[in-house]
C-alpha cells in the first residue's frame, strides 16, 4: 500500500492544523443560529464562533456564556465547527466562561479563543485552567486553543506563544493593536489600505505570521470593518493571503464569509498541477521527480500538499486519486 501525502511528508514536523480559512463571530444567540443554518446548509467551509467576550452584555456573562453552551451542544452545530472566544484573564468572567463552556460542551467544541494576552504568561495561565477543567470534566481530547495577538506584548512574545501546546493559530486584532498604541498610530491604519501599507502594523502581522507558521500553527487575518462591500472584503483577503501569509480571516458579517472563504482558495489550476505532481511524487515512492521539466523534491511535495488541504477545507472538488487522502486522514482524526 503506498504511503500517502500526510504518512510521507509529515514523519517528524507536524503539518498546519487544517482549519477552514474563515472564521465567522457572532454574539447574539439569533445570529449565531442564523451563522450556525448557513454552515448546515455550505458544509463546514466556515467556523463559527460564539463571542463570549465583546458578545456579551455587562453584568450577564454567566447567562450568555450558557446560551453559546447551548447551541454548541445542540442540534444547530451539525458539523462540530463551532468555538467560543471567553474574556481575557485579567477579566473577572475568564474562569467562569471556561467553566460552563467546557462542562455543558467540551466535547463539542471546535476551539477556545483567548482575547488581549500580554505576555506568555496569560497564555500559560488559560492553558493551565482550561486542561484542568477538561481533566475534571472527563473529557479524552485536548481542546485547540487560538490565541489574539492585539496587543505589542503579545506580538513582542508571538513565537513562544505560537510553541505552547494546543495552540492552533495566532488570529492578528488590528483594532485593538491599533489603539494600544495611544495614537501613534492613526485611525486610518484600522481598514484598508492604511492597515496592509502602514510600517508598524505590516511589520506586527508579518510578526505574526511568521510565527505561526514557523511552528506549524495557522495564522489568522482581523476583521474587515467594510460590512457591505464584498469586494473590499475580498482584496482584503487576497492581500493578507499572498502578501503576509495569512492562512485564514475573521468574518465578522454573514456577507463577508463568501469573498473570504474564495480569496483563501486556491486557483483551481493550482489544485490540479499540485494534484499530478504528488501522484507522480507517490507512484516514485516519494523520491525525487521531474513534472513539466521541473524538479521537485519533498520541499515543493510539502507545498503542493498544502494546497491540497486549503482545496479541500474549502469544500472544492478534489482531483480523482486525491480525495481518500484526506478521506482517511478525517477517520484517522475522528477515531
């Protein structure tokens, strides 16, 4: 039996977790039902996340963080694809959200995102609570964890919080670390193109990216303040895709995941060159080859896979002879 693309490539470092390239917040329970329909009905090309920071109303934390346990608990989050954002650890609520989201629904739940840490030590220390309320809880599987980085402390200390264990990606906050910066930094650098083209803003995301990437953790892109312009959303996407290395983006409106989910995807002919070349490198046993007078080696094999796996979070149709490669690495993951 020949070993495929994940079995040959990936004997030592780990691969990119394969996460759908948008992530869609929401904090009302009426639009995160309505967010939690438009992914029953697409398929699980999208996240949706429960906004248990920004989302809930003063004073009512506890109620709101046992509505967004409901509906992760319930029949509404058919395909598992739904996380939560707590409040940051320096907010009296942290211990608290954890606790009810993880005891009503832990073994539902996509990923925990941590809001505003400064320094590692806020990582370690949600870490730390969040393993012993899954240990206490019962729960077999560690929850991924995805972790802002909106503030310069957290992108000063970006690659030792992309090592931590259970982090899947470092999302970048551009308003937020826009203000944390006390007016340096003007308000224009918030939205496009001020937030792609000023230097201390580029320089944090490139940070970030790099970071993440680095220790094979999925960076992910802020939100697009534009609500109703898809194409700004879009060149947006694009722009943090091949510029700076953004692998995934928040959506923070129903019509902003389409052009997202699209400038995430590959080209289809992409998809179709790296689909020979890996059937080629796998009929070779994974040695070296020449496709198109081109040599490539596990190098490209890595790269080619890599689009493979964004194809196929994406919901394209895969090449024949390609698709029980993620096939079996699905069963391989539920089991």
């Amino acid at each position: 039996m020949p070993l495929t693309p994940q079995e040959a490539l990936y004997t030592g470092d780990k691969p990119l977790p394969a996460l759908p390239s948008c992530v869609h917040y929401a904090g009302r329970e009426r639009y995160l039902r309505k967010a939690l329909a438009l992914q029953a009905e697409r398929g699980p090309v999208f996240d949706v996340a429960g906004d248990c920071e920004d989302g809930a109303p003063i004073g009512e934390e506890r109620a709101h963080a046992f509505m967004v346990a409901g509906l992760l608990a319930g029949p509404d989050n058919r395909h598992g694809r739904m996380g939560v954002r707590i409040h940051d650890v320096s907010h009296p609520a942290w211990r608290g959200d954890v606790e009810i989201i993880v005891g009503e629904a832990g073994n539902r739940l996509a990923f925990v995102t941590l809001p505003k840490p400064e320094r590692v030590a806020d990582v370690e220390r949600f870490i730390d609570h969040l393993e012993a309320e899954r240990a206490r809880r019962g729960l077999a599987h560690r929850i991924p964890i995805s972790v802002m980085m909106e503030t310069p402390g957290a992108v000063h200390h970006a690659w030792a919080i992309a090592a931590l264990p259970g982090v899947v990606s470092l999302d970048f906050g551009t308003l937020d670390f826009v203000s944390a910066h006390h007016g340096a930094i003007p308000m224009s650098a918030m939205e496009s193109p001020g937030q792609f083209d000023h230097a201390l803003v580029r320089q944090a995301k490139a940070q970030v990216a790099a970071a993440a990437l680095a220790h094979g953790v999925v960076p992910a892109h802020g939100l697009t303040r534009a609500l109703d312009d898809p194409e700004a959303v879009y060149a947006d996407a694009r722009r943090a895709r091949d510029e700076l290395g953004f692998l995934r983006m928040w959506s923070i409106h129903p019509s902003q995941i389409d052009p997202i989910v699209r400038a995430m995807t590959p080209d289809a002919g992409e998809v179709e060159e790296a689909a020979a070349v890996l059937l080629a490198a796998q009929a070779a046993d994974w040695a070296p080859i020449s496709v198109r007078d081109r040599l490539h080696d596990r190098g490209s094999y890595r790269y080619c896979l890599a689009v493979l796996t964004r194809a196929h979070a994406a919901g394209m149709a895969l090449p024949a002879g390609t698709r029980a490669w993620f096939e079996s690495n699905s069963r391989k993951a539920a089991a």
